[in-house]
C-alpha cells in the first residue's frame, strides 16, 4: 500500500530518491514474503520476541497478492511516466519481474471447480472467491500494457476467462459481487454474507484495467500499415 504513495511523491517531489524507495520496498517485501510458486505468504514475523504478540500466516491469500501485483504495476506505471524511467530501468524490470512471479504463481494455482482463485490459493479446502480473482486479472491487463513484449496472449487470456467468470458473480440488480472473503476476518472460511467494499472496487478496477487494455490494443491496430 505504501510504496503506490512513495512513487507519486517522488514524481510530486521530482524527487528519484522516493522512487528508489518505492522500488525498494517492494523488493524488501518479496525479499521476506515470496514463496517457490511465486506467489507472496500473507504474514510473517520474528519468532520467539518475548513479551510480543506477533502474528504469523503463511497463506497464500488470492486478495493479498492481488494487492501486491496490482500495487507494483501502479509504481512501475508512474515511474514509465516520470522523467526518471531512463535512469531506472534496473528497477522497472525487477517490479516487473516480481510481478510476473505472483502472476505465474497464481496461474498454476488456478485450479478451483468454480473458475474463481481459491481464497488460499494453495489450499483446496478454501472457497473460490471473486475478489482476489478480481485484482489478480486486474493486474495482468495492467502489466499487458505497460510489459506487452512479456504478458501477451497467455496473460490476457487468463485474465479475460476470469473476468467473465467474476462478471457472472455481480447480482444484476444490485451490482454486488460474491462470493468474497471477509476482509476484515482472517479465518473466516465462509464466503462474506454481505457487501465488501473492497471487493467492489477490485471488480471496478478490473473493468477499467480491460477497457485500458482494449483501448491500447485497438489504438496499436489502427497504427499498423494496411
């Protein structure tokens, strides 16, 4: 969540150091929550910290790493657009390249009857749920644009067939979706008998993501010889 912030700052700022950092803070974050498949554990903290109540949940939560791929392509997105991209090349590939990691690792992970991404994606005892499923989507249409020569037709493929599953899960009448998780409880292994919030908007975002997308490719045909 924070390092969105510390890249429009630095633009804000004209600041390249804010930049660095926003980068930075990513990689710390892989660096401590990144697993074999790719895909980034929810929690992790320092064992034994006498007199601590500390929290510790390696799961692999589908909303979660659909903030962290989704907030790394809105960094890599500014710094594109900043006056510093020429100097931070080193950093857009290694944003892109976490990224693809989640991204790849939700893929192979993608395995639930219902379409949907598994609330835990690694365990198939958890629900498929369409918030998370959302955002990971959301952010493969992001990366399309910004990285096409790297998230091409198997990408956006994937993206699309999620998409219309989490279409099927909006009510007509009211636009809620479901099933989602309950943000606000982490055990919960029932889907949110009501309204997320977040839910909501990551199926905003994931519509928007599309149009984008289909904006830029459409823009690049018109642009090809006839």
């Amino acid at each position: 969540m924070v390092p969105p912030f510390l890249a429009y700052y630095g633009v804000f700022k004209d600041d390249i150091e804010y930049l660095k950092d926003a980068v930075r803070q990513c990689e710390l974050y892989h660096e401590v929550l990144v697993t074999e498949n790719g895909c980034w554990k929810h929690i992790v903290n320092p064992e034994g910290v006498e007199g601590k109540d500390v929290k510790v949940d390696e799961g692999l939560w589908s909303t979660s790493n659909g903030w962290a791929a989704a907030g790394m392509a809105r960094v890599l997105a500014t710094i594109r657009k900043s006056r510093f991209a020429g100097e931070l090349e080193k950093e857009q590939g290694s944003l892109a390249g976490m990224t693809q990691g989640i991204l790849d690792g939700a893929m192979k992970l993608d395995t639930d009857a219902s379409g949907l991404l598994r609330n835990r994606l690694d365990d198939e005892s958890w629900f498929g749920e369409a918030a998370g499923t959302a955002l990971l989507a959301a952010a493969a249409f992001r990366m399309a644009v910004l990285e096409s020569a790297v998230f091409g037709d198997v990408y956006t493929a994937w993206a699309l067939r999620k998409m219309m599953i989490v279409k099927k899960c909006v009510d007509e009448e009211t636009g809620i979706v479901a099933p989602v998780v309950n943000p606000t409880t982490d055990d919960q292994r029932t889907p949110l008998d009501g309204v997320s919030p977040e839910a909501q908007s990551f199926v905003v975002l994931l519509y928007a993501a599309w149009k984008d997308f289909n904006e830029v490719n459409d823009r690049n045909a018109a642009q090809q010889p006839g």
